[in-house]
C-alpha cells in the first residue's frame, strides 16, 4: 500500500531520484519459512528507505480485527494501492474498505497469468489449483466481499476514474483497460551479483505436493531421475514444501536441501549457483532468466506427466501446467522424467 505522494507507476521499484518512500504493509502468515523470507526481505525494503508495518494478522482469533481496524484509515487515506495476492481472502477483504482510485497488482507468480484471465473472463477469482465449487460455507460467508473486491479490480470503463494496472514477469496480455509494466528484474541486478558458478546442476522444488496436485512418489522420484541425469547436488526447497517430505527426499536422493532465506531470484544472484539449474513447471522458469541474463547459467524446465497428477487435482491443473512451461522464455525443455526400466536380461555368449 502507499500513502499520498508516492510513485506514479509500478515501473520504478526500489528507491531511484524519481521515486518516494512508501508504506508497505507485511500479513504476517503462518508458515515459518514464508515469514523468514518476508523478514529478510522486510531488511532490504528498509535499506531502501521504505517504511514497513509487519502485521501478525493471523496471530489468533482478535488479530484480524486489530489489523483490519488499525489499517482502514491508512487506506482510507490511499492514493495508490499495491497488493501482491489478489486471491488473498484477507487482501479481499482489506480492499472493500480501500478509496484509493489506483490499483496495482505486483506479482511475479504463476498465479497471475489466472489472474488475468479470470479478470478477462469477468469470472470470480479462485486459485488454479483449487478443487470444488467454491459454495461450502465459507464460501458463502465470504462471497459479498469478494464480489466487491472482484469490482474494485475491474477497471472503470472509458472515461472512468477507477485504474488498475499489473507489474509482473509473467507473460501476461492485457485485458481491456489494464495496464501492464513488465518486471526485467533490473533492480535485481543492480543490487546483486553476478554469481560464481559451480560445476553441479541446482534442482529447484516446487511445492505441487503440497497443493495436492502431484503425488509424492511420483514427484520424488522425478527429483532422483533429475538428479541423477543433470548431476545435481542441491536441492532449492520450496518455502511450502513441508520437512517430512524434504527429509525423505534428501534420504532417497543424496541431494543436499537448501531453505532459502531469501527469494530464490535474490539467492541466484549472490551465487554460487549451479551452471545449470532444473526446476517443474513454476515461477522460477521465469523470473530466472531474468534475473540470470548474462551469467552464463542455463535454466531448464521439466515438464509434469498427467500420471503424476492425483485424484484432487484441479481439472484445470495440467492445462495450466502446460501453459507454464509453454510460455516460458529461455529456457530449455525437458521432457518428463521417468525411472528407467530394467531392460531383459543379455543373452549368454
């Protein structure tokens, strides 16, 4: 969120003589490695003179009315709000009570191309891996606020005051009336690297189990095949991916797992880093080249077999795993992994 007098597009990220401080506001989750990045990247926000208000909104059952009320009047006062998860109930909820004329969502995730197609369709906002008709109770309860924040993040038509724009790495086409500035990952560079290479591969996790869409044996076993073909080392953990799974993956595998304390795009940049790095279908097979143009490091993709997927999937989700990878720039394409089969015993001589 920013307060009056700052930035006038999301094209100038960070502090540059052009530019104000803003007022960012953290929605503390629950999970321990998402807070840990939100932290770390709450320091460098700082160090860019930002003003950051870390809010424990989740933190028991009074927090969301303390948060909620101790916000409305910052943005009641907005001129310009930036959010970073329009699918967030909270972040729904938050915007029912915003006045500002200008919205901008800053999202480098897979989640905004749904996003954007969702806002074109005039369909509610749902995230794509969820499964069911969205009508249970909650659901319901909720449906009135997210009808008024699926309108606030609606553009007005022509000649409306009411903008809204999207500033991603994602390749997105804009629906009518929004506007898109692409993140190059400028800033990025700028601040980081370049990184020392290493002569192993990385392995970058997803978290697919996680949401249900990919079964575990299949996934770890797609990870051991990577390893073993690319002669990789690492393992990038997702910051979702829970620590059962990743103990039984470092178990099976021999790969080294690294939680990252920062955002992975930041983590590349400051190196070592693998000469070449594999990931599934993501944000990564994105944002990476980006933030990696000119080092020298290859960034290859694997795509998901639709025998991997279980029986909770989404059945959007290999559709929109396709798209992932299909519109993915730079990268190389890999195809999926399978375990190789033993092959008939040789013939004696």
């Amino acid at each position: 969120m920013t307060a009056p007098g700052s930035p006038t597009g999301p094209s100038t990220p960070g502090r540059t003589p052009h530019s104000a401080p803003l007022t960012i506001v953290v929605l503390s989750p629950h999970d321990p490695m998402t807070r840990g990045q939100l932290r770390r990247m709450a320091e460098l926000a700082r160090e860019e003179g930002h003003t950051v208000r870390w809010e424990d909104a989740r933190g028991g059952a009074t927090a969301p009315v303390r948060t909620i009320g101790g916000l409305a009047p910052l943005l009641r006062r907005a001129e310009r709000i930036v959010i970073g998860d329009p699918f967030s109930r909270y972040v729904q909820l938050l915007l029912t009570l915003a006045r500002a004329r200008d919205l901008v969502v800053v999202d480098d995730g897979t989640a905004t191309m749904e996003f954007i197609a969702q806002l074109a369709r005039g369909e509610r906002l749902v995230r794509w891996h969820r499964h069911g008709s969205g009508r249970g109770a909650r659901d319901l309860a909720f449906a009135p606020f997210a009808r008024v924040a699926r309108r606030r993040l609606t553009p007005a038509p022509d000649g409306g005051r009411r903008t809204v724009g999207v500033f991603s790495s994602m390749p997105v086409e804009a629906p009518p009336g929004v506007r898109i500035a692409t993140n190059a990952f400028a800033w990025t560079r700028r601040r980081f690297g370049p990184p020392r290479l290493t002569r192993a591969a990385d392995i970058v996790g997803t978290s697919l189990v996680e949401t249900g869409v990919v079964d575990v044996d299949r996934y770890l076993e797609a990870v051991a095949h990577l390893a073993r073909t690319h002669g990789a080392t690492r393992y990038f953990a997702h910051r979702r991916e829970h620590t059962d799974k990743l103990h039984r993956l470092a178990t099976e595998t021999g790969l080294e797992v690294v939680r990252p304390e920062l955002p992975l795009e930041l983590v590349a940049r400051r190196g070592p880093i693998g000469r070449l790095i594999v990931s599934f279908p993501s944000t990564v097979v994105h944002t990476l080249p980006l933030a990696l143009v000119g080092t020298g490091v290859r960034v290859a993709v694997c795509d998901v077999d639709p025998a991997w997927l279980t029986s909770r999937a989404s059945p959007r989700a290999q559709g929109f795993l396709d798209d992932v990878t299909g519109t993915a720039r730079g990268v190389d394409r890999l195809p999926p992994e399978r375990p190789t089969e033993p092959g008939p015993p040789a013939e004696p001589e």
